[in-house]
C-alpha cells in the first residue's frame, strides 16, 4: 500500500478495522486488477465495493464516488500563501528582466 495513503489514514486515525480504511483498499485492490490485469468492472460490480464494507449504496454511483472524493480532500490542506504557478512566474519574469 502507497506511503500516501498510509499517511491519510494516520491522519484520521483509521486503522484496518475502520470503514473507510476497508472501502478504500477494496478500490485500490480492484484498481490494481483494471489497471495490471486489464479487468473490466460494471456499475453493479463498483456499488458492490460500498455494500460489501457496510456503506449504504443507495445513491447513484457517482454520488458514491464523490462522497469518497470529498471525504478524501476535507479539511486535510489549505493551499501555501504563495502557489507554486506564481512563483515560477515571478522568478521567470526576474530571469527575463535581470536588471529590475
């Protein structure tokens, strides 16, 4: 398992026992198999991921997905107070125009 992921479930404090731990692993398991094995997966075979660690599935199958989405980005990180994107613009600019 990704040192990523790991680190995301320190974090909140899930171990292996926690829904959402199991959810998650059960997609990356089933990922793993589309993307080394090139298995084809159907709608009920991905709502089937929710029901089988207790989740309720009655929404659509997107709406599932994007609870995991948001689950995933809340509240972990605030963007720095200077971006990346302009920075680089600003040192590209002092690159281009040396004497300024």
């Amino acid at each position: 398992m990704g040192s990523l992921l790991l680190g995301w479930y320190k974090l909140k404090n899930y171990d292996e026992n926690h829904q959402w731990y199991k959810l998650l692993d059960t997609i990356r398991l089933l990922r793993n198999d589309v993307v080394h094995q090139g298995k084809s997966v159907n709608e009920p075979e991905i709502r089937t991921l929710w029901r089988k660690v207790g989740f309720e599935d009655s929404v659509s199958s997107i709406d599932l997905m994007m609870q995991v989405l948001n689950h995933a980005i809340e509240n972990c990180w605030s963007p720095p107070s200077e971006l990346l994107l302009r920075s680089l613009y600003e040192w590209g600019l002092t690159q281009l125009n040396p004497a300024s």
